[in-house]
C-alpha cells in the first residue's frame, strides 16, 4: 500500500549544511603572499548589440544608422579590470568551507508530525550509507577546482585541502570527472567530510587554496557585483591595506559549485551536473529540469517523504536516486514551506 501524500508546513526551512567564504584572489612573491588588484580602466567601445541596428528584423533607416555608428557616439565605458602583474604568471584563490550536520532535522518547521518524517528519512538515509556517496561528490568539486570558474582553463593548476593538521595536495586534471580516489588521504577525507554531515562526527572545517598559470599579465576573473541601477561592470573585492581592493570570489558562486552534483535529473545527457536547487534551475540555458509536472522538483518528493523514508528502509545495495537529490536540497538549506493552510 502506498503512503499517503503528505501537506507541506506552511513554516518548513532548513540551514544549510555546507558554509563557503568567500575567496580572495593573491599571488606569491617568494615567501610573501600579495594582493591581485582590482582596478578601474576607461574603455571605448564600438556599437554592436542588434537593438541599436535592427527594428525588429529590418535594419534602421540609414539617417538612423549613420547616427548609432558615428564614432563621436561611441560607447564609452569605466569597467572594472583584474589582471596578473607583468612579472607573475601564477595566481592563488582561497577560502575556507565549513560542513555540519545540519540536514538531520529542519532549522523551523510548525508541524510536530512532519518534522518527525523528516527526521525519520534522514536517520534511514544515514544508516544506509547516503552520506557517503554526497560527501564524495562535494569532495570531487573541491578537488577539481569547478570553483575557480572562468579561471579554471590556467593550466597546471594545483588544489591544496588542509583540515585537523593533515594538508592534501592534488595536482587537477582538465577533466571535471577524472577520480581522485587513489591519492592517499583522499578516502580518509571523504569519510570525514561524510561524517561531519551524518552528525557521526564533529564538524569539518577545510582550507581549500587554488594555483594555477595563466601567463604573465594575463586577465583573472573574480565574481562580479551586481550594482542597481549601474550597467558599467564591477568586480567584487576586499580592501585590504587602505583602498587597495583585493579580487574576490563570492561565496555564493563557490556555494553553487561545490553542490553541482545533480545528475539524477532527466536531461542529464545533455547537461551533465547541474547545481542542486528545488526546480533545477539550469542558469546558462535559462531552463529548469525539475519543474512540478515532472514529479521529479524537491516538493513533489517532499509530499511523498514517507513513501521516500520506505524505499531508502529497504533499499538494498544502491539507494535511489531520488533520495540522494532529496537530501542534497536539504544539505543546500533554504525556505521550503507550503501554502498557507485556508481557514
């Protein structure tokens, strides 16, 4: 007999489990560690977004056109800039992430009973092992440096993981997937991370730096602010030393790669992992995977939990895929309430 849906709470969230800083961007000068600099450029740009040559599908008249490509209109710009200095080919981006075991209950929930079911998946899915298989996918994203972002094509790139006394250093292969699992400390690291999650160990707090040669001078790539009501570019930074702004890398885009382990959804062919989220938002394509009439976004799972907390009890071997995804939303934390009850 299949169990009964369940009512979402109308207050249900949970904090998450996986705490990211921020990263600042520096550079070795021998045994000194320097500051990658932000700073402001003037630039001159030519016309070339289609609305200011075509109305619709025709171009503009050329009275119209003449205007937009004259040269005294050129689009000039103050933009944020971001570059190695002359001498230094390498660059270094570091930050610490702390894992807990958040995910064993919700932070707030105004259900006593759907707390409890809450509670009652997590402790299958522990006692089953699920942790394990999530703690060495967030292990993965550390390693291979999906963190780094655009700065991921330097070559020669090294991470280095740090935690309890114990330092790891792996040399980072282009391919995101390649298997890290034979470098020595890497299963003892991933049992730990596993455990810091599972509430089967105390919290794990890592120092996780980047470098990686990029050619000297060369252009890097820190997050970018967004900025209301300002269209020129601005790159996020810290200042250090008066008004020297040190490049950074939100905490937030760190966040997102390190959970980019959902590869359960349905267009999995063609877009590989994706950042773990409720719809399944797909940012670069501007689609969502997960969408309700799928059955397959986390509240359709959610509504089914007990049926969810019964297939991981009995699981033998391999638990579905839909548990792993579920419990990754609840390592991700968030507001995951339902409507509010009509009275």
């Amino acid at each position: 007999m299949a169990a009964a849906k369940l009512t979402l709470p109308s207050m249900l969230n949970y904090t998450r489990s996986i705490i990211p800083s921020n990263g600042v961007f520096f550079y070795r000068d021998g045994e000194q560690e320097k500051p990658i600099t932000v700073h402001q450029q003037t630039v001159r740009g030519t016309i070339a977004n289609y609305g200011n040559v075509y109305k619709g599908d025709k171009q503009q008249s050329e009275s119209d056109l003449a205007k937009q490509l004259d040269p005294a209109n050129a689009n000039i710009q103050r933009i944020d800039v971001c570059y190695l200095p002359d001498a230094v080919d390498t660059f270094c981006l570091r930050f610490s992430v702390t894992f807990a075991a958040h995910s064993l209950a919700p932070g707030a929930c105004n259900d006593t009973e759907y707390a409890k079911a809450l509670e009652q998946f997590a402790l299958a899915y522990r006692e089953k092992g699920g942790y394990t298989e999530l703690a060495g996918r967030y292990l993965q994203n550390l390693i291979n440096g999906r963190w780094l972002w655009r700065n991921r094509y330097a070559t020669d790139k090294q991470v280095t993981l740090s935690y309890a006394g114990k330092t790891l250093v792996f040399a980072v292969a282009h391919e995101l997937e390649h298997d890290y699992s034979a470098v020595e400390g890497y299963v003892a690291l991933r049992d730990t991370l596993a455990a810091a999650l599972s509430g089967n160990g105390g919290v794990l707090r890592l120092q996780v730096t980047a470098a990686g040669v990029l050619g000297f001078g060369q252009e890097v790539y820190p997050s970018q602010e967004f900025v209301e009501g300002k269209k020129d570019k601005t790159l996020a930074s810290v200042k250090v030393a008066g008004d020297v702004r040190q490049a950074a890398m939100h905490s937030q885009k760190i966040g997102n790669a390190l959970r980019t382990i959902d590869d359960w959804h349905s267009r999995a062919a063609d877009y590989g992992k994706i950042a773990v989220e409720p719809y399944g938002v797909v940012a670069q394509r501007a689609e969502a995977v997960r969408l309700p009439n799928s059955k397959s976004d986390l509240y359709s799972y959610l509504k089914d939990l007990e049926l969810w907390t019964e297939r991981v009890t009995a699981a033998q071997g391999m638990l579905p895929a839909e548990a792993h995804y579920l419990m990754a939303c609840l390592i991700r934390g968030g507001v995951y309430s339902g409507g509010k009850k009509e009275k």
